[in-house]
C-alpha cells in the first residue's frame, strides 16, 4: 500500500495529539487584538527549523538558532508574539528573548532551552517585557488541547493578516499512522526565502533529528520558498517544526524508508496549503496568481523565472486591473538572467496560448478577461529547454496594499 | 586650464548645433496625442549606443545594433514613435522597422542604413504602419533647427510621462568648445540596466567612434543604470548618441586626453540630469528619493545595496506614507546578498542618523517627519567596507502607481 494524506477538517497545531496552545491578548499592540500565543507539548520534541537568510537577524532568530543547536530533541514547545519583531533590537533584544523562554519554563515546565521564542511586528523596537512576562503567565493557565485553542493561538500571531492560516493531515502507511499540523501567519514581507513569516508544525511521528531537518527543508523549498507577495525578505522569517513522537510507528530513522516518504508528503501539503494561505491573504490581495512554469532545464531557472514574473509590479498591477497585459510576463521572463530562447518560449493565461514563437499567438480578449475576473489566476510558463516544472504562487498589487503599507506604523 | 561644463537654460536636442528635429501627433495613439519624432543631423554622425539586456529585444532594438555595427561613423539621425512599442513582433516587426528606415532616408535624405529608429508603448502590438509612414512624410516637411522643435520631439516620445526630459550643457576645455544635448522618456518599466527608456543625445563634438561608445558606456553607468522606478526592465531601452563633428576642435582620439575626459563629464552631466528627470517623473511619484552607499568595497556592492532597498515595496510604500519605517531599509540591505557586517551598517534620513550598531541610534520622529514632508529624501547608508561611494535614484510606490498600471492598456 502507498501511503495515504487525508486533510483534517478544521484542523490546527492542536490537532496533533500531545499538543496544548494558547492564544491570548496580552498587551503588546496597541488596540487590544490577540498578541501573544504558547505551543506546548506535554512530552520531549525532536525539533527542526529553518530561519530568514537576511544578514540582520532578530533576536529570536538567533537566540532559536543556537536553542536547536544545543538542544534538537528535548523541546517542549514556543512561545510567540505578534505586534513587535524584536529586530534590530542589539542585545538588549537576545536579552529579552531569552527572559521570554526563561518565562515560559517558568510557567509551563521544563528548562529555559526546553522554549523556542519567535516574534512579528514592527522592527527597531523593544519587547514591552513587563506586558510580555505577565502575558505569558496568563496564557499559560489557559493552555488547552482543543482545537479552539489552536485557533486561538492562530489568531493571536496574525500581523495585518485578516485570517488565520491552519491545517492538519493524517498520513497513514502500512506500519504508521501520525498527525502533521501547522500555524503560519504573514502578508507583509513575504518573499523567496521565507519572509515576516511565522510557522509551527507540530507532529506526533516519531522521527530523528536531522531526519526532521530535511524533511522540513524539503517540505518549505515546495512551498514558503514558492511564494512571494512583495518580493522583500524579512528579519524574521522563522519555521519551526516540533515532532513529540506520541504516535504508535516505528521510528522514522532513515531517508530511503516508505514512513519517511510518507512523512515529507504530509509535511509538504501542509506547508503547500499553509503558504497558499499565506498568499491568499497576502496585503492587499485580490487575486490569487499560480504560476507554473514548465520546460525548464532546472528547478532553480523554473524558479528564477517565476519569481522574476511573480515579482514584477507591472505583472501584479495588470492583474490587478484585470488586464491581459501578456507583454510584461515576457518582459519579465526576459529580463529573470536566465539564458534561454525567446522563440521558444510559450506562455498560457488559463487555457489561452498567448505567446508562441516571439509573438502573440492566441489572444481572445473576451476570453482573457473571463479568467482575469476570477479570483484564481493560473498562469503557465514554457521554456522549452527540459523537463523540469516548478510552481510558484504570489497576489496582485492593489491600491489596497499601498494603502496598509503607507501607514502600517501609524 | 580645467575644463567647464555649464548648463544651458531651456536646452534640447537642437541646441546642439547641425541637428533639426520635429514632433508631430501621427495617428498612432488613439488619444490623439503627440507620437512620432525626427531628430536630423545635415552631416554624417558618428553614433554609440547601448541597448537593452532583456532577452526579448524589441524589433527597434534588433535593427539599431545591426544598424550601427554596419555603420558607426555615416548615422543622419532617428525615427521614434510612441503609443507602440514594437516588440514581440516577429518578423513582420522587423520588417517594419526596416520600412521606417527606408522612409525615413526617402523623406529625410541619405540611405536608409543611415537611420536608427525607435519604438516605446504597448508590447505585442504591430505598428499601424500607414499611419507611421505617412507621419514620418509629414514630420520631415516639420524639422527645424529651433529649441522648440526639439521640444515638440521630446512630447513627441512620451508615454506616460507627464513632462519632457531635456537637457543641454556646452563643454569648454583649452582647445575645444561643444555641446552636449539631450532627450529621454520613461516613466514605468523603469529598472537598473534601462527600461522603457528611450535616450537622445546630440553633441557636435568631433570624436571617434569607439571613443564615443566608451564615453556613453561610463555615462550610463553613473546615470540611466543608477535608476529605478519599478524594478522592470524593457524590452525597448535604448540610448544613442549622435556626434555630428561640428564643433571647432581638435578630434577626440585618446581616451587619456583633456578633450575626452571633458566630453565624459559633459556626457554624464546630461545623463545624470535626464535620469534624475525620469525618476522625478516616475510613475505615480511623490518622493524623488535619493540613496547614497558609502563605505563599500566596490562599485558593484554599493549598487546592489542601494537597488535593493531602492526596488523594495515596503521602503517605497513607507516613504510614500511620510513614514520613517527605518526597519525596512535596514531589512533590505540586509537581503541584497552583500556579505556586509550588519552592526556596521549606519542609516541616515537626512541628518538624522537613525540605525547604528545594529540598532536604533539617534531616532526623532518629529524631525524625521519633516524630512519625509519634503519632495527630496535623502537616504545615506554606510556599509563600513571600504572606500566606494555610489549614489542611486528612485521614487515612491504610491495608489496612482497602481492606478496608471492596473489600466495601462484599456
């Protein structure tokens, strides 16, 4: 028997037995909205994580980094806040940080390195610790294993995200039945290469560490690293994956094993539906554009020339305006630095072959105008060079996210 | 005695003497606006050019290098029609470019491998060319040495400019005196390396050919290459210089020559004024945003630190908003892929110098707030590195962006 992925109705971190969450409005912004959010497992994680490659990390980022170096299969869960990124925070931010997971064994258990910190918001800031502190002691008592918990924690981590992103699987194989869940929340500076970007999985597979590791880098290079929605990276970007090992499986301890495929799908199409969600709801959106580009002699051009198209402001803004401005994908295609043959290249809007040997081919503007006016953009991208496809996902650029960018501090 | 480069009030391509130019409304844009310009030299020119580096050149694009290659030193003069660009055209494209030539020399005199020519508008769209070819027979009859020909040119190439960009500076060295003269447009698709950007500059200087092309190479590096508006870059960027040797003057033919290093400087002046116009009159702009990398290693790094944070929505949309959302800037230099020690990085607005040792510095927001009221910000970043400086131009990202791009074609 393959394996089989079955998506869990309603689901979220709290799906995956052994896991509690919290979510709470501690303070931290200013209008009251849910700021603060606890993950807990009442046994030992094995954990993996991927963080933001930009050169001005913040503190959680490096305070998580060396928290999972030293401690990779003794975690016991997160603790996160919304409304502040303690970035660029010197060390009075790592600080902070670590008096946040100091605060967390405190009131949940466990070692002060047994506690992730993660953190969204505005950049340049300190925590407020005294609102930070009391919240976590707060959230703390509420911890619970419902779902509604989970949702709870969802929402408290959102920035200007208008919906909470969640989903749950349960993979089954011959010897193995677990549960793969995850929370992420981002609409802002989401780009290649993660971005203002928060994620929990939680998993109940019993798995090694660096087993974990590269599944998680194998499930995010098919899905956060597939999406951009403002091409900007942030200090932040944070994807962590926490594995309690509770299901009833043998142990996941190799790379070639049926469990282990089994476990990188599962994480994958909640990392796929997570990031889908993530541009969905991306600021300012009112389209949602999918991009596949086929031909390809490589993953890495595919995926050059897709973001290259994906990021174009003049791709997004036609989109936006529902125009089949087909000129500016081949614009763009042409100027992502990938050496290919222009002749070659073909490009489809739904099931209209636009662009065909260097020149328009099949344009029906009546037709064109139909797909543009459904919220779900597909786009196709044919290099002619190999076999190779990789889909990319991003939104439009709408008068709406000028407006939320403009003045998001204010 | 040094040389002296000085401005001329009210300047255009005919200022330079030996040229006559014409722009007429030839039927080409529906709106009835002003689409085709001449620009004619009486005797031969020696010509330079550089070109796009977008895979998809546009016909124009194909035929100049051609055009040039055969015949760098017997150029008359250009062809330029706005309201289409000529591009994804095919071979009919081609064909018309070449049949705009040959009208071109019919009407103009000379040969037709004596005319460039030059297209900006709408991609994937043929030329109308009865219109074209009956406007380039009525535009000759139009030529004139004037300055308000050369003005009537300038309106002639626009899109969605909103101004003319002209510019004319007269150069005197010891032996020489010239001038330098010139037009562009370009208000979208504006990116490092060119874009929808067309540039003219006539000189009357007397220089060889390959001397010519180096000089425009250096002034381009300093000034069209410096600019961003959106991040995309054309299928059509164009910029040509025709020298028609009248000046009184000894010939340029070493590059380690008063002479040559005077007509640089003339060159680059034009050049940096034309780019600084285009950027002023980005797209939708507010904010003329001026970004200058000190420290740097090198060149190459300075530019890339400054396109990164002069290509990121966030920044744009921040400056747009008068907010002085530092975080962003630092957050983009820290992902443009410059191995930069980020404690060392120092972020001025104006005076103020907001980000140092990793953090927040010397942070008012009152004072910050008047700086970002002003149509001028200047930003400076020192990346601690080295000794190069490099200065890059931008606007802001503002809701009439979104409107001029959302409907372009409709």
């Amino acid at each position: 028997m393959a394996h089989r992925v079955r998506v869990i109705e309603d689901g979220s971190v709290t799906t995956t037995p052994g896991f509690e969450a919290a979510g709470i409005a501690a303070g931290i912004k200013a209008d009251g909205a849910p700021d603060l959010a606890l993950v807990r497992s009442a046994q030992s994680c094995v954990g993996a994580a991927v963080f933001t490659t930009n050169l001005f990390q913040a503190a959680p980022v490096v305070y998580d980094r060396a928290t999972l170096h030293r401690n990779p299969t003794g975690l016991r869960g997160v603790v996160i806040n919304s409304g502040c990124a303690n970035a660029c925070t010197g060390d009075q931010g790592l600080r902070d940080a670590e008096a946040t997971a100091a605060a967390a064994a405190q009131h949940l258990g466990g070692a002060s390195g047994d506690y992730m910190v993660m953190s969204t918001g505005v950049i340049g800031q300190l925590l407020p610790m005294d609102v930070l502190l009391a919240g976590v002691e707060t959230a703390a008592r509420g911890l619970a294993t419902t779902v509604e918990a989970g949702h709870r924690a969802a929402r408290a981590i959102m920035t200007t995200d208008t919906v909470p992103k969640e989903m749950a699987v349960q993979v089954e194989t011959e010897t193995a039945r677990f549960t793969v869940a995850g929370m992420a929340k981002g609409a802002g500076m989401i780009s290649p290469n993660m971005a203002t970007l928060l994620v929990v999985f939680t998993t109940d597979a019993i798995i090694d560490h660096d087993l974990a590791q590269q599944a998680l880098l194998t499930a995010v290079d098919a899905s956060l690293n597939m999406i951009t929605i403002d091409g900007d990276m942030s200090t932040n970007d944070t994807a962590l994956l926490l594995a309690n090992g509770e299901a009833d499986m043998p142990r996941i301890a190799s790379a070639q094993s049926a469990e282990y495929a089994a476990f990188c799908d599962g994480l994958t199409r909640v990392a796929v539906g997570l990031a889908q969600g993530l541009v969905r709801d991306g600021e300012g959106a009112t389209r949602f554009i999918e991009i596949r580009v086929t031909g390809a002699a490589n993953r890495a051009e595919a995926r050059q020339i897709g973001m290259a198209v994906a990021n174009s402001a003049l791709v997004k803004t036609a989109i936006y305006g529902q125009d089949a401005n087909w000129g500016r994908i081949v614009c763009a295609v042409g100027y992502a630095g990938v050496p290919l043959d222009p002749n070659a290249v073909r490009v489809w809007l739904g099931e209209l072959e636009l662009v065909r040997d260097g020149g328009p081919h099949q344009i029906d503007e009546e037709r064109a105008s139909e797909i543009l006016a459904q919220t779900d953009i597909p786009i196709r991208i044919d290099l002619g060079r190999g076999d190779t496809e990789v889909t990319v996902w991003t939104s439009d650029l709408s008068h709406a996210y000028v407006d939320i960018n403009a003045h998001y501090r204010t």
